[in-house]
C-alpha cells in the first residue's frame, strides 16, 4: 500500500482510531494485522516470503539465547544468516549473478542461456531482511534478549509504517515499544501529523513533480544537450532526497501518531561540508547498520592505515550491491568510497589551504565552497546511481558541458513549464530546513493565535494538493 494513496487516507485513520479503542492486549494483534494487510496490498503471495524469513529468525534468536556453546551459537547465527540472505540473494541477485556468469562464459566461446522463470522482488524486501538480521546479530552479541512473544516479534518485522522503506530499525530500539502503553495524546498526535504533512510535500510537490523531468532525460540522454542533462541530475538529487527522505518523514510520523518512536533518517544531508559528514547525514539507519555490521567485523579503523582504506572501500561498495543488482549501483558504492578515502587522504591539504587563506573552520566562504563542492561530487555519484546502463553514466557525464545549444524541444518545453513549481518547491524546502537549524518551527507555529495556526495548516494542505503530482507513483526505495 502506498503512502501516497487514497487507500491509505482511509487505512491509517482506521487503525489508528481502532489502536487508541482497543484495550492493551489486542494491539499488538491489531498492529500485526494491519501490517500484513498493509503489505499484501503489493503483491498478496509475497507475505508468505516474509513469514519464512521471521520465523526462522524468531527461532534462531530463542536457540541463541538458550545456548551457551560458542560454537553451537556461531553455527546457528550463521544458519540463520544465510537463510535470510539467501531468499534475498534468489529474489534480488539471482539473475545477476547468471547474467554475469553468461557473460563470463561467453568470453570463452561457451554459449550458456539462463533460467526461463520471471522473478519479482518483493518490495521492500532488503530493508526488512536487514531489520530480522540486526535483532539476530544483537541476540548473538548478548546485547539484545530473545523475542518469545511470536506476535511481538513478527510485529517488529512487520511494523507498518516502516516496513517497505525504513528507517531500519535495531531491536533494543524498538522491540520494547511494542510492549508500553500507548494513550490518546493530542499534542503527540498533531505532532506526527505534522511530521507525515512535511513529507508529503517532499513526495508529491518536490520528487514527483521534479521526477517528471529526470525521468524524461535520463530515459534517453542522447537526445539532451548538456544543459538538460545538468538539470535533470541537480533536480534527480532533490528528487531522491525528498522521495526518501520523505517516506521517512510520513514513517516516523504515523508511528509518532500511534505512540512509537522510530529513528531519524535524515538530517539536511545536502548543508554537509564533507563526504564524511554526508554519510552521517543520510539514511542513517543503512549507514549505521553498515558500519555496526560490516565495517566494524572488518577491523574498522583499528588497523593499519592501508587497511583501514580498504574497510572503508568494501563497506561501501557492498552498500552500492545492496542498494540493487546492477553494475551501476556497485559502480557508485565504490566511487562513494573513493570520494571518503580521498577526503581522509587530502584533508591535511585542505586544512593547510584554508589556513594561508585565513578562513576558519565556520567561516561562511569556507562553508560555502566546502557545501557547493560536496553537493557537486554527490550530484556526478548520482549520475552513475540513476542512469540505466554505465554507458549512459559515461555519456552523462561527458556531455555536461557540451552542446549546449540542441536538445530535445519537447523537453525544453516540458522544462518551462515545470521549472517555476519546482524551483519554487527547493527553495522553500531549503529555505525550511536552513531556519529549523536555528529554530523549531513548528513549535514557533504552535505559539500563535489559532487562527493564524490553522490558516497556515490549511494554506500548507491546499498548496500539497494544487501543487502535489497526484499519480500515486511508488516511491524509488521501494525497488531496494
């Protein structure tokens, strides 16, 4: 079901009016219900994947917790890992992988021909294959206690709000929420109503709008002239930030509605100054899952420099794997992890350069040309992330600044229709997440008059509904 559906418009104030009437002990079967109704909403069959996956997970936490042979308990981790990864791996990766073992083969003069069968992932299908593999790693680290409640565990799962897109949560996060008693509080409640508003305006008025254009160009980039080209890749970088950032937002909202608290998953990632900073900035639930789980087991940076580099460059080119199988997406993991390794190896060049300049640490030039420039090298990384093929990354990127005289009419078009509303919508979205820096705004809100607070409320929900793409197109993490 999405977010951005008439079906959910009614779905979410049923559940959530039946959460508050239901006495304590049913809602964890209301909120187990609704989730699997919320998922079965894509694909109805695909419930029973997800089923398998829980169970065995459930089960293996239970041995974990019971056992004390360490070799017993590595033995079913690794089970219980491998199980999970592995319906990932058929669903996700299969193709790739045969794929590429064709082409491989085919090098050689054998001729190999694969599978006839069609697969289709089930959506959301990494995201909570990485929330059932945190909580078995944590009960395996005797950090988190094993879930024996079936119920409450599948729930964990299952939770809709989050469950196809994030955040991805750990288990000592949220598990125990399941358990506390949620009452009807007002101020609680237009609180994450509020939260769910914004980023509707992120979906419908920002991404979908700008979608509209990058979907045009980059469908057929040899027809554009590199200016169309440049716009299409700076709005594709508001597009998928405010697509993603965006479910985040109606995520944490809805939860918010209900009583629970899911972490946060953005933080104006574009105002970064670095790469570093930018990778503690975006989809913080993945990043930190990646360096609890993989960076770390790898050594981290408790080993030499030269390895610690190297660290750096797996974990990140195993995100880019994650994020999809396709070359183009291992491609920008690994030039994600260059950008990083090359910051760590210049950043004493870089001190010293500001140092002969004179410019401190917060001073607004230096903060200008370190954002500007950071915002650049993420632009070209999104190039290789979006583009359908690495031949058309190529192409991208080496037609940026040439012919910029011929394109394609139609798009020019397109462009000056489109262009007022969507630059209109990033600059109202910077202009929002620049001043939340300094103050709340919401909370400046709620300080006026009701009449003024009301009529901001309306103002706000009509301009989503003039201004929003009302397609109800899925949101891009769903392919994830």
């Amino acid at each position: 079901m999405l977010f951005n559906s008439l079906e959910f418009a009614v779905f979410f104030p049923v559940v959530a009016a039946l959460y508050f009437v239901l006495p304590q002990r049913h809602r964890v079967a209301l909120l187990l219900v609704s989730s699997c109704i919320f998922y079965m909403a894509f694909i109805p069959a695909y419930i029973l994947i997800l089923g398998v996956t829980i169970a065995i997970d459930y089960c293996a936490g239970i041995w974990l917790e019971r056992t004390e042979e360490d070799r017993l308990r590595r033995l079913v981790l690794i089970t219980s890992i491998g199980a999970t990864c592995a319906v990932l791996f058929v669903f996700k990766y299969f193709y790739f992988v045969v794929n590429n073992a064709i082409w491989l083969t085919g090098i050689f003069g054998w001729r190999l021909t694969g599978p006839s069968i069609n697969i289709i992932l089930p959506i959301g299908l990494s995201f909570h294959t990485f929330q059932s593999l945190s909580y078995v790693i944590e009960v395996y680290r005797r950090r988190q206690k094993a879930e024996h409640n079936f119920l409450v565990y599948a729930t964990y799962v299952m939770f809709f709000p989050q469950l196809v897109a994030g955040p991805i949560e750990r288990p000592q996060n949220l598990l125990h929420q399941f358990y506390e008693r949620h009452e009807f509080d007002y101020l609680r409640i237009t609180s994450g109503l509020k939260r769910m508003a914004w980023g509707f305006f992120k979906k419908l008025v920002v991404a979908d709008r700008l979608a509209l254009y990058v979907n045009d160009v980059y469908a057929n980039p040899q027809a554009h002239n590199g200016l169309q080209l440049s716009i299409a890749t700076v709005f594709f970088a508001y597009q998928i930030y405010c697509d993603f950032s965006g479910y985040s937002d109606i995520a944490i909202g809805s939860a918010r509605v209900l009583g629970f608290r899911l972490m946060e998953n953005f933080r104006s990632p574009y105002h970064s100054g670095s790469v570093a900073e930018f990778w503690q900035r975006w989809h913080i639930s993945l990043s930190t899952w990646f360096r609890d789980y993989i960076y770390i087991p790898l050594g981290g940076n408790r080993t030499t420099h030269r390895r610690w580099l190297a660290n750096l460059l797996i974990t990140f080119t195993i995100s880019g794997l994650w994020h999809g199988a396709n070359w183009t997406y291992v491609i920008w993991g690994f030039v994600n992890g260059v950008y990083l390794i090359c910051g760590i190896e210049l950043r004493q060049i870089r001190e010293r350069l500001w140092a002969v300049l004179g410019l401190s640490h917060n001073h607004i030039l230096r903060v200008g040309v370190s954002t500007v420039t950071l915002f650049l090298l993420t632009c070209a990384a999104w190039v290789v992330f979006r583009a359908r093929s690495a031949g058309d990354a190529a192409y991208i990127l080496s037609h940026f600044w040439r012919a910029w005289d011929s394109g394609s009419i139609a798009t020019e078009q397109f462009l000056l229709r489109q262009m007022p509303v969507a630059v209109l919508s990033i600059v109202a979205l910077e202009a929002v997440e620049l001043l939340h820096h300094h103050v709340s705004l919401t909370g400046l809100l709620s300080q006026q008059p009701m009449v003024l607070r009301w009529s901001a409320y309306t103002a706000f929900i009509v301009g989503v509904v003039l201004f929003g793409v009302h397609q109800q197109s899925q949101f891009i993490y769903f392919q994830f």
